[in-house]
C-alpha cells in the first residue's frame, strides 16, 4: 500500500514539473527597460526610455476603500496604439510578467484620455487605472500590451 501511494505521488510531483517547464517556457520574455505591443497585424518592442514621460498625479482606490495619491512620472495609455500604427481598437489588455491582465475599453480612453496611466516604478512600468472603485486594474511589472 505505502509503495503505491509513494508512486502515486512520484508521478503527480513529475506532472507538476513537466507542466510547469511548458508554462515558463511559453512566457515571453522582454528586454529590461521595454514593453512589447502587440496587435493583430504585427509586434514590436518600445523602449520605454523612447516615449514621452508626463508628470501624472491623481487617487486610486483599493478593494477597502482606502485611497492612495499617485504623484509620479509615467505614459499616457492613449498614446500607446499610436506607436503600434493601430488606428482603430476596441481595447487594451495589459500584461504583467506572471500574466496578470487588465482591459481597458477604447470608449473609457475616448471619454477620458488621462484614465489609465503606466507609472515608473523602480525600473518597471505599473498600469494605473483613475477612477476605478478598487485597484484590481493596477498591474505591477507590464511587459506586454495587446491592442484589439
């Protein structure tokens, strides 16, 4: 009995790590210091040390309510699909390192261009999103944006 259930376990523990190994390997992975942005006609790199940084201060929300003031250097969101070439979207996914997403419509950028913002924050870009009543669009560490 102690032996079947030690194979067992050996076999779901090799699982684990095979299935893990496919999912890392299938991460993308960003030069420090740049986002990818991708759309569905092509994919390119930026250089966050190329866009334009603007002086963006506002407040966010978190899930209790507590609200935090934001007075940092970032990347106008709006600005985004122009570098990509994409004229016409309905929205923006923005991706962390460990896959986290947040979407943000066309029409909540069209109403308010100074919505959501990607601040620097030591070294790495954080989506912010104004507005919103808790911070789950936030997201730490984006490396990649998809324009739909």
């Amino acid at each position: 009995m102690k032996k079947r259930i030690l194979t067992v376990i050996s076999l779901l523990l090799a699982l684990t790590s095979f299935c893990g190994a496919i999912y890392l390997g299938q991460r993308q992975q960003v030069e420090s210091g740049s986002i990818l942005i991708k759309t569905p006609s092509n994919e390119i790199s930026v250089s966050l040390s190329d866009l334009p940084l603007t002086k963006v201060e506002g407040e966010t929300v978190n899930k209790k309510g507590e609200v935090k003031k934001i007075s940092a250097q970032g990347y106008e969101v709006a600005y985004i699909p122009s570098l990509a070439g994409a004229d016409k979207y309905t929205e923006i996914s923005v991706y962390s390192d460990d896959e986290y997403h947040a979407d943000i419509s066309a029409d909540e950028l069209l109403a308010d261009v100074n919505k959501a913002w990607l601040i620097l924050e030591e070294e790495s870009p954080r989506l912010i999103v104004f507005g919103d009543t808790d911070s789950k669009r936030n997201v730490k560490n984006v490396v990649r944006i998809e324009i739909k």
